[in-house]
C-alpha cells in the first residue's frame, strides 16, 4: 500500500514539472511585441569651426549708490525693479539743517558784499580797477597841491621883477626883500601841500588794500556758501547712470551711515560674459570672434555678442583664462547672474556629425544623452555627446557615425535590444 502511495507522489510532481515548462515557453523572448519607430540617417554637415565654453553674464555697469552725507532718509521715490534715468531721484534725506546753514551763509554773503561795494565806492574802485587820482580826498590834495605852485610861480616872478628894479634904482631894497618874502611863503606853501597831497595817495592806497582784503573775505564767504549748497545737494541722492534698480534696502524714518547701500543700480543695455576657458584654447581666442550663446530661460533662442577682451594671465591652480564677450540687450532679455553655454566661432570650417533633436533622449537617472540606432530590426542603446542646435538639428560631438539610422519617436519604449518596426 505504501509503495502505490509513493508512486502516485512522484507522478504528481513529474506532471506538475512538466506544466511549469509549459509556462516557460508562453513568455519566450520571440512572442515580445515590436515597438514602431520613425527613423532618420546621422548626416554630416560643414560647419564653422568652434569651441564650447559656459559662463555668467554680468551687468556692463553695477553701482552701489552709497550716500555722500548721513541723514535720515525722509523718502525713497524708487521701487526694486525701476528703470531710473541718470539724474533721476532715488533717495533723499533729512536736509533741514544743511537747509538752515545755507541761509546763514547766503545771509553773510550778502553783508559782506554790501561792505566791499562801499568800500569800492569810497576809493573810486570801477571795474575791477584802482585809480587813486578818483579818490575825493586825493583830488582835492591835488588842486590844493596845483593852486599852492601857481602861487609859489607868481611869488617868484615877482620877486625877479623886483631884484631887476632894485638894480636900476626904481624901487627900494625894502619892496625886493618883501616880494621875496612873499616866495619864500609862497614855495613852503608848496611843499606843504605836496606833503598833503602825498598823504592822501597813501592813505588811498591803504584804503585800496583794505578793499583787497574784504574781496578776500568776500571769497571765503563765497566758498562757505558753495560748500553749503554742496550739502543741501548731497542731500538728494541721484542714479549716476540709466539703468534698473535691483536692490533698494533702506526705507523713510532709516538713519544712513557714509558706509550704508542706497540702492543697487545695474545698467544692462549691453551686457558681459566672462568665460572660462582652458589655457589648451589660449592661440584660439582672439578679441572680435563671434559669440553664440544659450541660456535657459531660451532654449531655442541664440543670442549673439562679440570677444570684448582676452584676459592674459592664466590661473595657476584652474588652468584657466577668462574670455570677455559683449552681448546687445536692447530688450532685456538677458539678465545679469544668467547660466549661459556659449559658442566662440573660429575662422574656417570642419565636419560635424548632426541627428534630429528628436532623436537624442536626455536620463534623468544617469545624466546622459541617449539615442537609439536600429540594426537588423533591433534597436541598440548609444551614450552620446550632444553639441550646439541648429535649427531642428543637434550636433554630436561623439557616440554616432555618419550614416547610421537612428529612432526619432518612441524612445521612451526603447531598451537596448529592443526590436522595433519602422513606420
């Protein structure tokens, strides 16, 4: 009985083996589906020669507008994101005092001013020039000093007269004496009124100095105004250049230190990109290449600039140099802090292998470019390195041969191995 029961175990256990290979062979590799593939040929083109670097742009012009003078900020009339106008208001603060000390000064200005004009007046002071002969007192020394020699002239032809009569015997010796008396008076007169006369000249020109003096104070007040208005004005705080407002950090009731930002302004009409490039590309570089560039804000779009400066000095410990390209940005397009892959063109040509865009398959999972090409019905799995997009076409640096035919649809159903059906 235990000899059936055995014999019935084992052949239970053959025909359950025999049901499993049966299930084996339902799901063989030869009953998998194809996937259906559109294709296209890996074609070479002629193309510029280049080289590819990546880089950030930068504003053209960066101010961080600090203010000339501390105060409290009274009103902020721009906002994060303006564009201001050179000249244009940003900031202004508290100006009541400078206010105040300017009136002072001006007030000063004007009394000193009164007092060199009179000054000027009392010595005949008339366009900028001095003439003592039009100083009052010095004119009258002068007709006093003129009226004493006519008279010291008369008294001695007079007196001649009479030495001339005296000889001959026609009047007395007594009448001489006295006319020479008379001259004698007469030239003390002179002198005495020439002594007169000098005196007033010098104290004119004394005066004349004086008036050079107060011109002098006038000046002092003049600058104290000036650096009084200079104040006020420091007050105002102005952009310096055209240009958008990208960080504004204070605000009205704030006290500003000389060391304090105002306001951040970038002008970004023309902007810069600082490539780093390997020191094996120095001889390739030249100022004036033709610049394309990528960013990803626009995918699609090129953005063209120019090689503005190379910098001459390599990096001792990168190994690299910096290329400067300048980009036009009438639109705004571009912003300064931008990510950017950019082409510089180099004179003449080389081949370049290209596939559609819809043949590349970017992983996620292993940051790579894929593509698939299909032979004999199959589709093998290729790791490429992508280029510049032309148009609908992306290049391949390596990983693919001119000719062979790649999948454009359906890669994300493809494996390597996969057999496939073209459309």
């Amino acid at each position: 009985m235990n000899r059936y029961a055995l014999l019935l175990i084992t052949l239970c256990a053959l025909s359950a083996a025999c049901g499993k290979k049966e299930t084996v062979q339902a799901v063989s590799p030869d009953a998998v589906k194809a996937v259906p593939v559109s294709t296209a040929a890996v074609v070479t083109q002629h193309v510029a020669a280049s080289f590819e670097e990546t880089g950030t742009f930068e504003a053209d012009e960066l101010s961080e507008v600090a203010p000339p003078v501390a105060g409290r900020v009274i009103a902020t009339p721009v906002n994060v994101g303006a564009f201001v106008k050179q000249g244009q208001v940003i900031c202004e603060l508290d100006h009541r005092d400078a206010q105040l000390r300017l009136d002072q000064a001006r007030a000063q200005l004007a009394q000193a001013t009164a007092a060199v004009r009179q000054a000027q007046s009392r010595i005949g002071w008339s366009s900028g020039t001095f003439d003592p002969n039009k100083v009052p007192e010095v004119a009258a020394a002068r007709a006093n000093l003129q009226s004493a020699e006519a008279q010291a002239k008369l008294a001695a032809a007079d007196a001649q007269r009479y030495a001339n009569l005296v000889a001959s015997g026609d009047v007395s010796k007594s009448a001489y004496e006295k006319a020479k008396t008379q001259q004698e008076t007469a030239e003390a007169q002179v002198n005495s009124a020439r002594q007169q006369f000098e005196a007033a000249v010098n104290t004119a020109r004394q005066s004349s100095e004086m008036v050079s003096g107060s011109q002098s104070s006038l000046e002092s007040v003049q600058a104290q105004v000036a650096q009084a208005e200079k104040a006020v004005a420091d007050t105002t705080i102005r952009a310096p250049f055209d240009g958008y407002i990208t960080a504004r950090p204070v605000a009205p009731g704030e006290y500003v230190a000389l060391t304090n930002k105002i306001a951040t302004i970038v002008r970004i009409g023309t902007l810069k990109l600082q490539l780093q490039t390997p020191e094996q590309r120095a001889s390739m570089a030249h100022v004036g290449d033709k610049v394309l560039a990528r960013v990803a804000a626009y995918p699609d779009r090129d953005f063209e600039g120019t090689v503005s400066a190379v910098n001459q000095s390599v990096d001792p410990n990168s190994r690299i140099f910096l290329l400067e390209a300048r980009f036009k940005n009438p639109n705004a397009a571009l912003k300064p802090g931008m990510f950017a892959t950019a082409r510089v063109l180099q004179p003449g040509g080389v081949d370049a292998t290209f596939v559609p865009r819809a043949a590349v398959l970017r992983d996620k999972t292993t940051d790579s470019n894929q593509t698939f090409v299909i032979e004999n019905g199959k589709a093998h799995l290729r790791v490429v390195q992508v280029g510049e997009v032309t148009g609908d076409l992306t290049r391949i640096a390596n990983g693919l041969n001119s000719g062979e035919i790649v999948a454009t649809s359906n890669l994300n159903e493809l494996y390597d191995g996969a057999p496939v059906t073209k459309r």
